[in-house]
C-alpha cells in the first residue's frame, strides 16, 4: 500500500512538472505588437502590468472588475529592456536605503 502511495504521488508530481513546462512554453497570443513586458502582483486579483503597444510603454492597473491605464510612459520598449550594469538593487541595499531613510526622518 505504501508502494501505491508513492508511486501516485511521483506521478503527480511528474504531471506537475510536465505541465510547468509546458505551460512556459505556450503563449495566449502572437501578436507582435502588444506585450506584456513585467506583472507585478500586489494582493489577490490586483496588479500592475508594463505593457507595450506598438513600442509605446503605458502602466495598466489590473483587477477582477477593472482594467485601468495609470500613465503612459516616455521610454520605449528598447530603451526599458536595456539594464544598467548593476541591474536592480539587491534586497539588502534596497533595505539599508529604506531603514537609512526612516532613521535619518526619525532625527
């Protein structure tokens, strides 16, 4: 029985993998001209997209019921793809920042 137990848990885990992959791979659409180039995930069912029409970066809010656009941006899809050397701050510096700054308000 614990045999069984195993074996239907390893296959569940190999169907979990195999649909990981899988799902990387397919995309919802092909268009060309509309992207979504980060999400970030601010509670259930709410987030922020960076999408790119046409070139034109904009900001969208997204939830359940509403779709809103909160600003267009100036850079374009190229010049936003394009990191710095040192890319984005690391998780330390960016909490030494943010306690240097609460500290230094706290003067």
């Amino acid at each position: 029985m614990i045999m069984a137990l195993v074996g239907v848990l390893a296959l569940v885990f190999l169907l979990f993998w195999i649909m990981k992959k899988f799902n990387a791979r397919v995309s919802l659409s092909d268009s060309k001209n509309m992207k979504i180039l980060e999400r970030i995930n601010l509670g259930p069912d709410k987030m922020l997209l960076l999408v790119s029409v046409c070139g034109k970066c904009m900001v969208l809010g997204v939830t359940t019921n509403h779709t809103e656009k909160i600003c267009d941006l100036e850079q374009t899809e190229e010049e936003l793809m394009q990191r710095p050397e040192g890319g984005n701050p690391s998780f330390g510096e960016s909490f030494k920042t943010v306690l240097g700054d609460m500290l230094n308000k706290k003067k």
